[in-house]
C-alpha cells in the first residue's frame, strides 16, 4: 500500500504554506473564468505565487480548467494554458476536450487531470481518457465504496476521490436566480454573485439548507450536508486510491486548515498501525464536528447509499 496524496482546495494565497504545514501534499486553485467551484479566486499572479510557495514547501499545484467553455472562450484558452506550463503549475484539470486538445499543441509536456464532475463512473471511460493524455481521473461523487474500489482495481491511470466537504448538485450554464427575478419584474437583485454565496434553497420538510449561488459559470446549487470519511477511509487506502481532496468550498481557512491535519493524521496512523487508526477514528470525527458550521451537519455522501438530496 501507498500513501494517497492530500489534496486541498485553499481559499487565497497565504493558506498555501499554512496547508503544507498541516500535511497537504497537493492544491487545486485558479481562475473563475475557467475553472469551475473554486474555494478562492486566484489571479495569474496569485497562481504564480502559490507555485513558488508550494515547490519551496515540496508540495504541487493543479490548476482547475474545468469549466464548461462556449465558442468565444476557445480562443482564451491557449495564452493561459502556455502561463500555467511557463510557472511551473504541476497538472491542469480539465472536463472539455478542448482543453485537452489545446494542451497538447501548446504545453505538451503539461499532465491533465479528467475532472468531469459526474461521468467519472466506471474505468473504461476513466482508462479511455488516460489514452487520450489525461494521467488521473477524478471520480464522481455519487459512486458508492464498491464502485470507487472496483474502479481502481482496473484504472490505468490515477483515481481521485472526494473525502470531505460540500459537492455540487447542480449547475446551469444559465443565471437562473437573476433570470427568474428579472422575469417577475421584482425588485430583488443578486449582486456580487460571485463573492456573496449567503443565498440558500430552505426544504422545511427535510429542514435542509443548500446553498447556491451565481457567477460567471452560471448557477450552482450545493448540497446540504458536507462529506466525512475520515472514520471509513480504511477500504480507499487499501485499494490505493492515489488522492484524497478534502474541499473547502465556503470554508474557512481555519477550518480547512484544521481538516487537513485531521485527515493527515487519520492517514498517516492507518499506516503506522491500523489498530490504533480504528481506536481513534471516531475521536476525529468528534473533532471535525466541534468546528462544522452549524447549518452544515455531516454524512457519507454517497460511499454507502444513504444520502438520498
């Protein structure tokens, strides 16, 4: 067995080297206009910046392109690919073969990472598109424990899997809130879409808030609970799954600081001695559960199938 790579998702610059302090091997960042979700905004000179903070911390850098791209942004996608090779960026994260393509007649050296969100659900696909150049691929969130170890068992390339944090429901291309309210005639305006993300969808059946919230990629809508494994991870590190990204969408640096050295933890006593890995795993979900926000309640997602969102 391998150790998995921890992967995070900082909310600016200065967690970098915070993150790599607490056991981050890895970070995903970049740009809304092209990347899709991110936990901050970087700028190219945020991202250049984080790269050299992250080779001095002997960590790596993935920058997300994973955004689903119309005609006109086509022609913007061969300048930032040719940025990100020039400051070192250790892989792009795509979902459009676009990016795939452009990759290849201008940074044919740089190592994609598939990323599709949800069509990550079974190797064939996975091992199609390591053929065509991608060196991992990023599972789905609604597969279950089974599927995701079955899935390595038979990958030719990297696997990826979420561990922790909020996951996307839904996306629109469409700005469906600010539409809808301009439709109605109201007065109401969604500003600052992108930065103020307070706007939540209220089920009182279920008493579940999801968050949502509009930018340059359209709509998003959130789910109402956030991922923990950190007490299951045993069958993901026995199958050797290669990365573990813990989100921090709409988190805190504190929090995802404080996460990140959870699960380093977590990880690093499952290798040294499992007996004490199961002894003390549900302290580390007692731990987590004393800093979640308090409108965000924990589960397991989809590893066992019993999220019904």
């Amino acid at each position: 067995m391998k150790k998995p790579e921890l992967l995070v998702t900082p909310t600016c610059v200065a967690d970098i080297e915070m993150l790599a302090d607490a056991g981050a091997d890895a970070f995903i960042i970049g740009e809304e206009v092209f990347g899709l979700r991110l936990a901050g905004e970087f700028s190219r000179e945020n991202v250049e910046e984080a790269v050299r903070i992250s080779q001095r911390k002997g960590t790596k850098v993935y920058v997300a392109m994973n955004a689903i791209y119309h005609n006109e942004m086509v022609p913007k996608l061969p300048d930032y690919i040719r940025f990100l090779a020039a400051v070192g960026a250790d892989a792009i994260v795509f979902g459009d073969p676009a990016v795939l393509m452009s990759v290849r007649e201008h940074a044919p050296g740089m190592k994609l990472h598939w990323n599709t969100e949800t069509t990550a659900t079974n190797w064939y696909t996975a091992n199609y598109w390591g053929r065509k150049g991608a060196r991992r691929a990023v599972l789905a969130r609604e597969l279950n424990m089974d599927a995701m170890v079955e899935i390595k068992e038979n990958a030719e390339v990297e696997v990826e899997v979420q561990v922790h944090g909020m996951t996307c429901m839904f996306q629109s291309k469409r700005t469906l809130v600010g539409n809808y309210m301009e439709f109605q005639g109201k007065d109401l305006e969604v500003k600052g879409r992108s930065k103020d993300r307070s706007l939540f969808l209220f089920d009182p059946e279920r008493e579940a808030k999801y968050p949502i919230w509009e930018d340059k990629n359209g709509t998003h809508i959130m789910s109402p609970k956030d991922i923990c494994i950190i007490d299951e991870l045993g069958d993901l590190l026995e199958a050797g799954v290669d990365s573990f990204k813990i989100d921090g969408i709409l988190k805190s640096s504190d929090y995802i600081h404080k996460v990140t050295s959870l699960y380093r933890q977590a990880i690093d006593l499952f290798f040294e001695k499992r007996e004490a890995y199961e002894e003390k795993k549900d302290d580390f979900v007692n731990e987590i559960k004393a800093i979640q926000p308090p409108n965000r309640d924990l589960d397991t997602g989809f590893f066992f199938k019993e999220t019904v969102y």
